[in-house]
C-alpha cells in the first residue's frame, strides 16, 4: 500500500498544493515552520480521520477558509482509489471513495493504514494513561474499522451518564428530580456495561496479541536488551472475572462494578467505572523473564531519557509489525524523530523501517535522514513542495 499523489486545499498552510508520490522512501526537508509535517499529518489524516498532533480539526484548516480538503490516490494490490475526507469545523465532515460520498466519514477509516513516529511519542510512556488508551483504540480501530462506531457509542453514552450523574448529585436529596434522575440512570448504567464491555474485551484481546511484539521491538531499539526485557499489560477500573472473554459475563460484572460505585460516582459527578479509567501497564524487567509482574518496574516514572525511547520506538514498531501480520503493509510515517534520537537508535530505526513498501520522512536538515533511508527527496519552504533533483 503506498500513496502515489497527494492533493491539499486550505490543509493547515497550504492553500493548494500537488505532491505526486512513489514507493519506497520520501523525505521532505525543510526549516521548522515551513509545512513539512503538514504534508505527513494529512495522510495520517486520511487513515484515523484525527491527527496525530491535535484534538480538533479547527486548526487543521487554513486560517481565513471555511473548509479543507485532503485527497490521495491510494494503490494497493495494484488497483488505485481516491479517497477525499473535506473538514468542515463546527459542521459534519464529509468523505468520498472515487468520487462517490461515503454514508459516514468514519467509512473512510482503515482503507488506508499509516504508523506514525513522532516527537510527541514520548507521552505515550511519560504521559497520562488517556495517551496510551488513545494508542490502543487508534489501532483497534485501524484494524478493525467497525469498532470506531463502538468508541463513538460508548463515548456518546459516557457523556450522556455523566450529565444525568450531575444532574442527579445536585438535585435535592429525596426529591421527585433526584428520584427520576436515578430511575433514569439505571438504564444508562446498562447501556455503559453493554458497550463497555465490549470496548474493554476487543483492548484486552489487543494487548495480548501486542505483548510478543512489543518485546521483540524493544530487544531491537535498546541495547542489550532481551525480548523479556520490554513487557505490556492492562489494568481495568474493576476486577475482571475469571473468564475475561465470556462477553455476556465481563458485562455483568461491570453492571454490577457500576452499582457499587453509584455513591461514590453522585458524590463527583463523574462515571468512575469503564474502559475510559483504565490502564495499559508499561513494565521493564532486567536479564532473565522476571518470576512475577511484581519484579518489574512501570516505564514511567523508573525509565531512564534512553529506555523510555526506546520503549516508545517498540509500540510504534510493534503495531507495525502487527498490522504487517494481519497482511497489510501500512505507510510509514517518521516525522521529525530522527532529530530526538541519538545516533545508535537512529541507525536502528532506519535499518528496522527501510524495507517498508513506504516510508515518508520529515527532517529539519537533510543530514538527519540516515543513510538507510535514502530515497526521493523534496524541499520544502515559502508554501512550495519541490522535488529536489
């Protein structure tokens, strides 16, 4: 899979702009500012329909414009598609394949797969756990495309809960609002195990199928470490049952989580049961496989600069080579890394993604691209995209 042209109108800093592409590697260079990124940003666009680098798409659109449009020829198997997504802020976004408007924009997701390496990867060991809960919904989604309706269901249901848990916390104590508020919310409690459960079983599934993966990148990236080294784990907000993978029964005992907490929930106004509060769990063991979860140390908090990179480097490689094994070859995208890395992790990096049917790159400078990665190159700077001979 690899894109082969790349169209933007009022897409961050480009009023218009053309880009046409090939396989192998692409590096786009240019002095921060100049709308490097932005070019990158918009195909990982196109795969997740989010960014990788924001929470809304106000700012993706090109001040002073009312929309953006983002389109790419798209080859797989030999056969191309046109895929368009046209960001409306503050309105409902639209998609086409070939012309031909999607039902739903998030139709649009999966139809091209991107993994992208980026500065902001570091969160994903230092930052709060939203960041990591973010990294396994992305890809679940990207493997599984149905699921984005799932996330968007329970999301929408998490926020309607949490209102009425306002609603109900401030209503005077014993009264007729109290009381229908309560009886209301007893039917929300329900629809937030049925779509949480479900949500929770597809992340625990992911995190075992991730877990081998990520202990083999790490083994790559950080020197002298072992497969055993690097480990991955989930912590839901309640006790599992025995039996995790019997839907029907993981539902009930999050029913039965959600009741126990109503108090406490009233209390602030917030739900404090779902796959919303939980966890993936970063852990470094040393030498041997440790004997128990409890030799090893959590990544935040314990990693060194270097290990914390290099446990960054092995999520991104991991799901890459995850999705590889589902029997796509996603695009590669590595934007800006090379500059946070030292010179060893760089190499390595660069030797581990080359092979990939596309990789596009961003660099300040083109001395940061390694020599691995050598490939196409276009310069960027003054709003222009030229192909520098």
């Amino acid at each position: 899979m690899y894109v082969s042209h790349l169209t933007l109108h009022d897409f961050r800093s480009y009023p218009s702009v053309d880009v046409a592409l090939e396989p192998g590697v692409t590096a786009f260079v240019g002095r921060n500012g100049q709308g490097k990124t932005n070019l990158v940003e918009a195909v990982d666009y196109l795969s997740r329909l989010r960014s990788h680098r924001v929470a809304s798409d106000a700012p993706l659109v090109r001040a002073g414009a009312e929309q953006a449009v983002v389109r790419a020829a798209v080859v797989k198997d030999g056969r191309t598609a046109v895929l368009e997504v046209e960001l409306n802020p503050g309105r409902a976004n639209r998609a086409r394949v070939n012309r031909s408007p999607l039902p739903r924009p998030r139709e649009l997701i999966g139809l091209v797969r991107t993994v992208v390496f980026s500065p902001e990867d570091l969160t994903l060991v230092k930052g709060d756990p939203s960041e990591r809960r973010h990294f396994l919904d992305d890809l679940l989604v990207l493997r599984t495309p149905r699921l984005a309706g799932l996330k968007a269901d329970y999301d929408r249901v998490l926020k309607q809960r949490n209102s009425l848990l306002k609603t109900a916390g401030s209503a005077r104590r014993g009264g007729s609002s109290q009381e229908s508020a309560l009886a209301t919310l007893d039917v929300w409690d329900d629809h937030l195990a049925r779509l949480g459960s479900e949500l929770l079983a597809a992340r625990l599934s992911l995190v075992e199928e991730l877990r081998p993966y990520v202990g083999k990148a790490y083994a790559t990236v950080a020197r002298g470490a072992s497969r055993d080294d690097a480990d991955i784990g989930y912590r839901a907000s309640f006790a599992l049952p025995d039996d995790p993978t019997d839907r029907a029964v993981l539902s009930e005992t999050m029913l039965s989580a959600v009741v126990a907490r109503r108090k406490d929930e009233l209390d602030r106004g917030i739900s404090l049961v779902g796959p919303h509060r939980d966890e993936l769990l970063l852990t470094l063991g040393h030498g041997a496989a440790p004997a128990s979860p409890s030799d090893r140390l959590p990544v935040k908090g314990y990693a060194s600069h270097g290990e914390s990179w290099s446990f960054a480097l092995a999520l991104r490689l991991a799901s890459y080579d995850l999705l590889r094994a589902d029997g796509d070859d996603p695009i590669l995208i590595l934007d800006d890394v090379f500059a946070e890395l030292d010179t060893e992790r760089r190499e390595q990096l660069a030797e581990l993604v080359a092979g990939a049917e596309q990789v596009l790159v961003t660099a300040a400078v083109a001395a940061d691209v390694p020599a691995a990665l050598a490939g196409a190159r276009f310069v960027v700077g003054g709003g222009q995209v030229r192909r520098d001979a």
